[in-house]
C-alpha cells in the first residue's frame, strides 16, 4: 500500500532568525513594561487630584462660595472639623461635609447669578 501514498521526509532547516527589535515587541516581557508604566501614570495622576482637593478643603474660610459634589451652591457660614456649614439663599443654612465640597468659586460668583 505503499505505492498509493508517498512519504513525506523532513528538510533542512534554515538558519535560525536573529530576534530583534520585530521579536521583542511579540514578547510578554514588552507588554508588562507597557502595562506598568501605564498604571504608573494613571496611579500618579489620580494621586496628584486627590492631594489638590485636600489642599483645598483645607483651605476653606467662612464667606469662601463652594460647591458640592451634589451641585449645591452656596458660601460658607461656619466650618467644623468634618462638618460646615453653607447658606445656599437669604437665611437658608444647610450643614455637609467637608469632604462634599468639588470646588472653590471666585469671591462674588453666587450674586452674578
């Protein structure tokens, strides 16, 4: 039975190819670099925002015009230690976090409106 199927022999194989910048960039070894430098900036950036915030909040002084995170505008009336107090209209005084608060507006924003 031989005669109705024909072998098959292998070849020489050819001089092996020199692994260079084309077969580093298919290693693992690039993808986990870039991998890293990305959460490494990413990580950076977000700590970089949250210490701005703190700064801010700490920051804060009465007549200071904020607004939460929730959107609410108002100027600051008393601050505590996790607590103060915002006059969002004429006599209206709600109390929020501290850590509520997104952003400082300039003085004289909340009568323009």
């Amino acid at each position: 039975m031989d005669f109705l199927i024909s072998n098959a022999y292998a070849q020489a194989g050819g001089a092996p190819a020199a692994q260079g910048i084309g077969g580093l960039l298919g290693s693992p070894i690039i993808f986990i670099v870039i991998m890293v430098a990305m959460m490494f900036f990413m990580f950076r950036s977000q700590s970089k925002r949250q210490k701005e915030l703190r700064n801010m909040i700490a920051a804060l002084a009465k007549g200071d015009e904020v607004v939460t995170g929730g959107g609410m505008a108002g100027r600051v009336d008393d601050i505590g230690d996790t607590f103060m107090t915002l006059e969002i209209a004429p006599n209206v005084k709600i109390k929020v976090q501290k850590s509520a608060v997104s952003l400082v507006l300039p003085k004289g924003t909340l009568k323009s409106v």
